[in-house]
C-alpha cells in the first residue's frame, strides 16, 4: 500500500477524505496501523467552530486546519525505525511490529520550565496535540487517527497494550485517563474530608461519554451514592448502567429542586463531590450549590471557551470552603496503569458498552453527526472497516 | 428476659458461659440484642495469653481478665433511654427500638491531647476496648459482643445500620474500616508514585480474614496486580476468589523466588505497595525486599507484640526511598462510609462468602479454635443460635 | 467588682458602653479578665451592616444585636469553677487563676455531621460565635471580648498560654491561624507543583491586617518573592516590611498591568499562589489571571456577602488547571501550634509592631474608625486602660 | 590553560592530584571553572572504604576508582558548546560565558520507568553520579568538582545562579535540597496531625553538616522545638545557633534519658517528627521511640550500609502508628527554588558561617581529615585558591 486514506476537517463544518503518502521512516518514527479513534467532545467542538482551547495559549487558530483528527488511538505497529524499536515506547519497553499500541495525543517539548517542573501533566508551553494542532498540510501528514496509518516518533508518549486487551477496551484508554481527576481528588482526602473518599457521595453533571467515564471510575473508586445529571434520558439509563444510583433529568426539574435532591440523599448536607462534565458554564454554580461545606469541585468539562458565569465569592467559594479542581489535559503517566485497570475491570463494567456506533473511514462526517445526538454512547471510527 | 447469657474469657485458653442480670438503663444508655460478633486475630492472641498489645501503653494487665470477649458486633436496639435516643448516634441520627447498629470498640474520653489535636483515630491516652480491656466482673458487665446483650453510652461510638444491609454484611464492617489502611496509602499517592495509585501491584502477606479483607478492599479501590501470600491453599483459593491475581505459597517457596516473583511481575522493579497481615517479624523485611524503590509498606498486621527483626536502615529503609504507614486501631470516622460501601459492593464481590462459620455463644471456645485453622475465614459468634 | 463595663454594638453604626452585673460562675465556667481583643474585618462589616456571613446558614439576622463584639481575645483567668479548672482546656492542661488564655471564638456542638466527621473546622450546623452570633440581651451576658471580663465554659475552646508570650503577641494568634489557608497550601504540595512549595511566588491581594498577617506567614513558610496588592501605600510599606518582596498600587495600575508585573517576576509564567485577602469580588478573576497553570488560589477575604463576578470555567478554572481552596473560618486545632510559634518567631518579625493603635473600651468606636482608615494596621481594644 | 588540575581519589585513603588535559568541547557540552566544591558525608564514607551505597544497586564496584570527588559545585561559565548555550540549563534558560551555575550531580537516563513514571527524583536504573560513579580514567575526565574545570553537558541538570547570590551560599544548595525531606513531611501534613506542621517539635539525630541543614530547614518551615542530638559541644552549638532549642549530648545520656528529655518536652508524648542525620542503625529504634504516636520519621542518613538493628514491628512501626520516610538522593526538581531561599533567606540565617574551613585542591587529603573532626562544620574545596 503506498497510500493512506485518511478523513480531513479542512474547516469548521468541512470533514473530506484525502490519500496521503504513506511516508519513509526515519529510524525514531514508527507507522501505526490505526484500528479504532474515538470522537471526544473536543472533536465536537472544532467541527462547530467552537475553537478556542487552552484559553488561547496554545495556538494561534485552533486547530489548526487541515487536520486529520482523532486523538484517542488504538493501533498496531506496521513500520518501525531501530530507534523506535528501543526508545519510542514510554516505560522503555522494546516495541516491534505487531505490537498493540496506544498514545498519548499530546507531544511536549521536554525542557520548559513546565515540563521540567511538572511532570504529569502535558502543560508544556510548546504543546502540540494530535488530532488538533498539527497539521496534515505538509509531509509526513499523518498526525490524526482518522486514518489508515498513524505516525509518531520518540518524542510522543507510545503505550504498549497488554496482549490480552481488545482494541474496543484500548481505544477507550485516553478518556479514561481523563477521569484521573477522580483519582486526583482522592489524592487530597483527608480526615478533614476534603477531595474524594470511599463511600462519597458523587455528582456528575453531563452523562454524555466523559461524564459516563467519570460514573465508571467513581464507581471503580469506591464511591457512595452517584448522582448523574443529564438531559437525555438514553445517557441516563446507560448512566445507570455503569453504576449511577440517582439520575436528574434536567429538562423536568429545576435547578432548586436539582440542589434540594442531592442534599435530601445526603441528610441534607449536599454532595461531596461534584464533576462538570457538560461543559455549559451555568453548570458551574448549580454544581457549588450541591456540594456540602468542604466539598470538591472538579472543574474538567469547560474545555472550550464558552463565556462567562456570574459566581460570589462569598457563597460559592469561600463560605463554602469549597476545594476547586481544574483540569485540563490529563496525565500521561496514567496510561500504563489505565490499561492494566482495563484489562481487569473493563469486562467486569461492561466497558465496550459505551462504544455505541463505529463507523468506517470515509463515514466520519456522519459519525461526528451521530455523536452529537443525546442518544449516543462513544463514537468511534473504525479503520478497518470498509465503506 | 431477666439475665443475659454471655461467654466469658476467664484467662488465657479459659472460657465459659455464665449468666448476667440484665441492667437497667441510665438515660444516656442502650441495651443492644446482639445478632453477630467476629472473632478477630486480637481474641486469638488474648486466648493463646499473647497479650501484650498498644507496646503495654494502654492496659496494665491485657486483656482485664475476666472479660466477655468480642468488637467486631452488630445487633439491634433493645431498649434505649431517652438521651441516646437523640445523642447515641455518631451522626446524630435519632435510634429508637429495632434499630440495627453497629459500634466503633474503641471508646476514647474527647479531651486529651490525642482526641482533641488527631481526630478519626482512637489514640486516646485513656482508650478503653470493648471485648478486651473493659472487665466484666462489675456491673453493668455487658462489654463485649460474644453474650445475648451488650451495653453501649453515649460515650461510645455507635452507627445507624442501612435497613437494607444484612447482619452476615455488617459484622463485616469493623474489619473492613482496618482497611482504611489502603485508603490512606492513597491519600498519600502523588505524581512521585507514592502511596497507592489505582493499577498498582498490592502484595497482601498472610491472607487470613484480615489479609482477606485487605484483598478485597485492594480490589475495590482500583489495584492493579494483587499477589497474596499464605502458607495455606485455602486462605490462598479465598484470596483468588475475591481478586487476588497471584498467589505465593510460603511453604513451598524461598524468601528470595517469592521476591523473584514479585520483581517478574512488574518487569524487575518490584510492588508498589506491601500490607503486612500476617503479624511475624519476619515477614517485614520480606516485605520491604518485595517493594520497588519509593514503595509504600503498611504495617498493621503487628497488634501483638512478637519480638524484633533485623533492619537495615541503609537497605530496607534509606535507599529504598520506602513510605511506611504503621496503623494501630482504625478510624472510626469510616463506619459510615464503610457500611454504604457493604450495601453497594458488598453482593458483587460476594462478600459474605467471607464467614465461613457461626457458633453459637455454648460454642465460642470451638469457635475459637475453628478459627485459628488454616482452612477458615471469618467465624462468627452468632448470638440468634441456641445451641 | 461587682459590674463588668462592656462595649455594646446594637445595630449598625450604633455602639455604646454598658454595665452588665458580674456573674456568679457555674462549675463548668471561668470569668476572664480582659487584656485585648483585636478589630476585625467582620466587626468594621457589621458596624457597617453588611452582615449576610455564612451565606446566611448560621444565622438568621447576623449579628444578633445587641452583642459585645470581640472575638480575637487575651485574657486572664480572674475565676474558674471547680470542672473547668480541669476540663476547661483544649488539650487538658490544668487551668488556675492568673494563667493567661486565648479562645477560639467559634463553639461547636460536637455531635452533628461536621463535628463528627471534619475535626479542625468549626463548621457545626449549630456554630455560634463569641462577638457576633452571641446576644448580651440576657444573662450572663459576656459572650464577647471588647469588656473588662468575658465568660467562657467548657464548651469553648480556651488555649493556655505560654507564660514567656506577651498579650501584644497572643492577641495576634486568631488572625494567624487564620493563615492555616497558607499551611493547607503547603499539605496540597507534590511533585507535580500544586499548592505551596518553599520558594513559591505568593500574591497577597490587600494587605490589611489580614493581608498582613498572610504576608508574615509566607514568610515564615519559606516563600520566595511575595508580591502585596492595594490602594494604600502606607499598608504596602507595612507589607514591604514584615517581608513583601514587590508591591503593586492599585490606584495607579492597570488589572493588565498588574497581571503583567507579577509575570515578569516569574519568567512569563505567573505566580504559584494568591490569596483574597481583599474580600472584593472583582479581585478574584484578577487573582486567577495572576497565576500560572496549576497555581493555587486562596479564597478567605470574602467572609461577607459582596455580589457576584462573572468567572469563565474553561479560562479561569479547566485551562488553567487551578487549585482553589475556599476558607472560612479557622482550624481550631491551630491555636497551641500558632502561640508557640509566635513565641520563637514573634520578636524576629517583628509582629507586634503590626498593632498600629490601642483603645480603651469606652472608644470602641473610635477604635472601629480608626481600624477603616487606610493607614491604619491591626487595632485592638485595649481592658487595661482607662478612657 | 592547557590543563587542568584535579583532586583525584585513586583508592580507599589515597588522594593525589594530577593534571587532564583541558577537553576539546562538543556543542552539548560547556567548561565550567569551579569555585567552590563541598565536602559531603559520602566523600568520607568512600574515603574510608565504605562504599556500599544505594543497596548496591548502582554500581558493582563503589565509587568507580579513580574519581574526581566533588559533587556539591558551584561554578562558571568558562566555555560553552552552540547547543549547551540554549538547552544546558533545568528550566530552559539561555547560558552564557560567565554566568555562575550549580548543578544536581545525579545524571539520569530519562526513558526508564523511574525517570518517565517518577519525576523529580533521580531513581533512575541507570543513574551516573559526579564524585563518584564516573571514573577520571578515560577523556574527558573531568565528572567532579575538586578540580579547578569540569565538564557538564546536556544530559545534566545544571541551574543558573542568581547574580545577587555569593559562591559561599550557592556551593550550600546541594544539602539544602536534600533537607526536601522536611518539605515532604510537610506536604504529609493533614489535620490527622501527621507528617511536619509548623509549630512542631523536630528532632535532628546528628549535627554534622546534614543535621546542622535540617536545622535550618526546620528553622525555615516553621518548627517549634528543634531538638538536637550529638556528641560534639561544636556541633551542638552550632546547631544552637542555627535555631535548635533543646541540645542533647549523646555521651554524657543515656538512651532512656534522651527519651525522656523529648517527652518531657512535649507533655510526655514524644516529638512530632525525628530525622537520622547520623547514619549509625543504632540511632533509628531510638528516633521511633522518641516520637509520639502517628509520629513522623526520616531516614535520610543511612546513605551506606552499615549493617541491621533490631526493630519491633509491634513496638516501633505498628502501635507507634509512625510514618516513616526514607530518602536516598534528592529531587532535581529542589535547586531553582532552594538557590531563591539562599538569595532571600541565607544573610538572616547567617548560613555562609556554615562552613568552617576552606582547602585548595592540593590540600583535599587534609580537607577530608578535618571534615571528620567532629568540631568542624561544612569543609569546602576552593579552586580559586592556590596552595
């Protein structure tokens, strides 16, 4: 095969299938045969033209079109440079061809005071993101994962897959490592109840595929009563699924009577966590409404900018001594532990579940189109698959 | 009924049966009919005369003989005076007849410097022990779980069981809170891979109910690898069937391929984390060798003292970069929580397969000894059985 | 003596003396001679009547007029009932007349949700305080700390205090543990740089007393450059003082402006930590542009309620990875740690020197305009003087 | 200058100089001109023949004889390659010829498990060492400080020194980082009271130089009382002048007394953290005995084996419910924010009094002999100095 298929956003709106060359190696690149990407909200957004990420600070004009997009990869090694071999793999294991792998979408620099300073977390002041922020306008291209081939090199964060996990769990890697804001937050427990212990109880506002990931891991993390907050009463029901003990419809309540559930299944107190995960700003108060005094607030949804909400220091953050997580990114160091989390618990979850609808390659318009739908689960696009 | 039955421990290896009069309730008083009480590694030490718990801070002579053993207790309220109505509970929810409770052992004065500066744990420097050092040669004699009724004051730490948990999962809960152990190791999680991070390799040594418990709780917080080590099949097909995923018989193996072992896990490096549950010295540095430099090694098996083992500050500690957590008692801010996780989990990881047998109170001192064979699990006092 | 001369506050703006009749102790009481009680920021708001506190769950009219304001307190015991003379003090030290104490003013029930679950915080469903939430109306009346005596039992928190510590210095040692917000910083520390680490770069935004007082105790915890904010220069040059590395005059800057200067200081990036000492709102977006990703931000200057400001969740909060940590209140637990403190560290900072006036009782309302003027430090009542 | 003199350490007990030739530099490299190189506890040990360091983990023969020792350096600029001058530095700060830099002696591979999953501190599996794992045998030579030039390159982590900061307090930077210690117990903190909070009573178990930094360092963070143990009066006074409160003196006490006087200290529980500064296992069971229950302690000393002692892990680690810390190197991630704390922090300390003696390169043999004098402090190396 000398050419790769690959599906191109050229602008908001504008989603084409392009061939590119399929490239020479150099001896740190390897070429991934891609099997699955999944749609993530962002992809959403750039569809929309609903652009401007990392408040601004990463690009100029996000993204930056053309793209390929996908940024939640699975694939198989087909090509490997002998650098690669050796060095491309994160933890320093050899890779070969045929090997499973996943990645890490955001490439960093290495030597900034960020990436020197604070390890973990992709804060880079030279971020680059697959799927987003590079280009396919100049050689080599292939830097989405709506595509038949993929290519990375030692710079980028390459994941080995234990043999015994499918692709369908695999490709679910990324956003679940998203959900580390949970394990963040049960990083800061204390006897001061403070962030996230076992048996809390734990709000999820927006149970569309990143809050459904967040019910997932609440539950994996021992967590109490899990409220899900969602328009869609088909994503509430899969909410319940995974392990959601409440759901709040919000197009029959009210906000008052939203707060007045959460603290009625609390003695009255209010949450002890709450996650937004619709990303609309007006979540933001209603969610600091619902947490008790010294409740968590993990602030990972608002990944785009949307505007402005009005908040008072008074009630919402001070009187409320409310401890406020913000997220953006995710850590690549919690790759390798997700894939293990997987291959344990993902059959356990009924993980592939959430996958609701693979579409090929050349499909990848209508696929977006499916994933904004309050029926969908995950959407993904399958590069195996003929159209 | 106008005497209460109740085992009594008299001295080391000496137990017998012998009848109390029911007392009558002070206002701030409640009189529990118990259903179930465990037997825990602590009432096996005081049977053997092992005593010598706290390093002697606590108890002059340990146990106060006589005694009527058993803390690990759940039973209903009987009678109960009008203070405890409303100041009983440690959430301050009101209890009335019929309710099902259960009660921290540990009871603690509220104004030393312990209580007042490190709330959750029971540091007390006047601690008292339901089971153990409370004496039942005076009335009203009723401390302690394995008798027909025990008595409780407000004094005591004592918790609303959900209506829909059942007694065979809530005498589960005392053990369980032990646990609490993990959950501070992930409090102690960072980005500098200390503490406990969900996906991380978890060595349980000796898997007895306390290691058995340690499994579970392991597995419901997200733990990669979990390797159990045991001289006995039994304990050892237990700890598989609630999620060990390796097993390490002691008797058939070296110190060194056990920690061979435990290095091919996790490609040389060794475990995250280590749990001593067996209570030998020696296993501790065992455990130490077990770990990966910057490891963390929680000691709480040790509640008895059984002489030193040989450290090398150098080795086991200094270049190890070792995190160790010792823990004594267990919070008893963790009751609630942990009785919402019994109703959540407790059915999916079958947890009441964890009793493996219940005596009547005629039978504690076969009750004992079952429970100090190798091939038991959690054995049970159960108060409902005549003999 | 058989009247105590106490300073009443009746409504807002409307202050006058009064004699109340002294006491007859109960045996769980003692009667404090007054030696200073410091002016608040909540006493200037409800001298003002800007009263809403708590966002209106403790009380339903704040305060509860008439009340004797003064809740930061230094004392000498004058009388003490037999129990209070050993139960009296926080940590069980015995109490005798003639021992100087300090108070928490916030009482606790000690049995609700909060207090059960969340030792440290006062933050009981049924929290009254001394000064403010705590009428003079009826007997015993002296539940305030601008008078010559005050009443406290053992319900209250009392501190012993060092005999080496002057008055001048343990009448700072409310507002110092009220910098536990710094301390609570330095716990949230890791690797991956969030919270407080030594060498930090911390803005105060306002340095009033509370400002002031979190300017020193930056200092004392290692910070590197501190940077003070506000309007007036006679308060900067204080900040500069007692340690301030950089000051930034409100009234002749820009927000842009500022928000640039504190990037400079630190290569473009900006600060690690900021603190609302201001406790207006428009602070707060400003504070959050200050810092850089995954700073920390310190909400505790608005302990009233001032209005709303309008907050972007994707800039200020997800992209910018923040940590917020709201405060209200004190930690309890914080007193012996802070008086010792104050007692190695008092001299070399020069801390009493931030008591810029003194006051007899009968000029408690001189005392509260002076404590408004912008030139003003820390102002404190002072018993011991006559008018 | 065609050569470049060096103290070489061919030997257990044998130190000569000898000449390298002045390297031809690569781009990624740079020259430094030493000033100022310290004498560290590990120069001693390997100077005795007590070599066996990190477990023997690292090297097979300890040090890698002959070596240039010197690994606490602080120099200049004196040549520097194209790609040095843009990526040498740890933040990403250009360099230049003349500019005064430090740097972390450990040289880590950056793609093994510990440096991709364990950021900060240099665990890495292949792990070099300055002074003592990178033999002088082979060109270019020059990997220590106690020569008048050596040789850094890319994969160093060398720091830029703030112009206001003098040699004398920059060469102290390398300790001070490892007193990090201090800063993790720090971040353990929680209202649980464990880990270090200020206020605390610290002891400091030997005040050589390590110790006489944890003086400092606990100084700096906000201890209570520092409790300093040695033999030598010069020590314990300097560790009196550094801050200590309380000096024991190990040869006039017995163990049972140096208990005793901590406790008495804190009304009779123990210190709230212990730190081994002295190397010798015999001091670590009386450290865990020294401190009160949910104590803290560091074992930051033990850096060679030395051999075991007896622990109980009834005793010392579980009823004592200690957290224990061990540490071995330090983060490499410490240098930038410790060199702000010297430049703010150092003159108030008086901290360049620190070091007692300085030797030119000639006289490193009799450097070494004085630096095991227990009256002297730190000894450096100056190579600004001839003989």
């Amino acid at each position: 095969m000398s050419t790769v298929k690959a599906a191109v956003l050229t602008g908001p709106g504008r989603l084409e299938v392009r061939e590119f060359p399929r490239p020479r190696l150099e001896p740190h690149q390897a070429l991934i045969r891609m099997e699955l990407s999944g749609i993530c909200g962002t992809d959403k957004h750039c569809f929309k033209g609903e652009g401007l990420v990392y408040a601004g600070t990463m690009m100029e004009t996000t993204p930056a079109f053309p793209i390929i997009p996908g940024h939640e990869n699975v694939g198989v090694v087909d090509e490997i440079g002998a650098v690669a071999r050796e060095r491309l793999e994160f933890s320093g294991r050899p890779l070969g061809i045929g090997d499973r792998v996943v990645m890490c979408p955001d490439v960093v620099c290495g030597t900034c005071w960020y990436c020197r300073n604070l390890h973990g977390m992709p804060w880079c002041e030279k971020q680059r993101c697959y799927g987003m922020s590079l280009t396919c306008d100049a050689p080599p291209h292939l830097f989405g994962g709506w595509a038949e081939h993929m290519l990375v090199d030692t710079d980028v964060f390459v994941y080995k897959v234990p043999t015994a996990l499918s692709p369908e769990l695999a490709v679910l890697v990324e956003p679940m490592v998203v959900t580390a804001t949970l394990e963040k937050a049960k990083e800061m427990h204390t006897s001061a109840r403070e962030g996230f212990a076992s048996g809390d109880t734990v709000v999820i506002q927006g149970v569309g595929p990143l809050g459904l990931f967040h019910v997932i891991r609440a539950r994996m993390l021992g967590a109490g009563h899990i409220v899900a907050v969602d328009f869609s009463p088909e994503r509430l029901a899969m909410a319940t699924r995974f392990g959601a003990t409440t759901s709040l419809r919000v197009d029959s309540t009210t906000e008052e009577e939203r707060v007045q559930a959460v603290r009625d299944l609390t003695d009255g107190r209010g949450a002890d966590v709450a996650v937004d995960c619709a990303g609309v700003p007006s979540v933001v108060p209603e969610g600091l409404e619902m947490l008790r005094k010294g409740g968590t607030y993990i602030e990972c949804g608002a990944f785009v900018e949307m505007g402005t909400v009005p908040i008072s220091p008074h009630r919402h953050l001070c009187s409320k001594s409310v401890r406020l997580i913000g997220m953006t990114n995710h850590p690549y160091t919690g790759y390798d532990s997700m894939l293990r989390q997987l291959e344990i618990y993902g059959d356990a979850f009924g993980m592939a579940s959430i996958i609701t609808d693979a579409y090929p390659i050349e499909q990848a318009s209508a696929a977006l189109q499916r994933s904004m739908e309050p029926s969908s689960g995950k959407v993904v696009i399958d590069a195996r698959r003929g159209s």
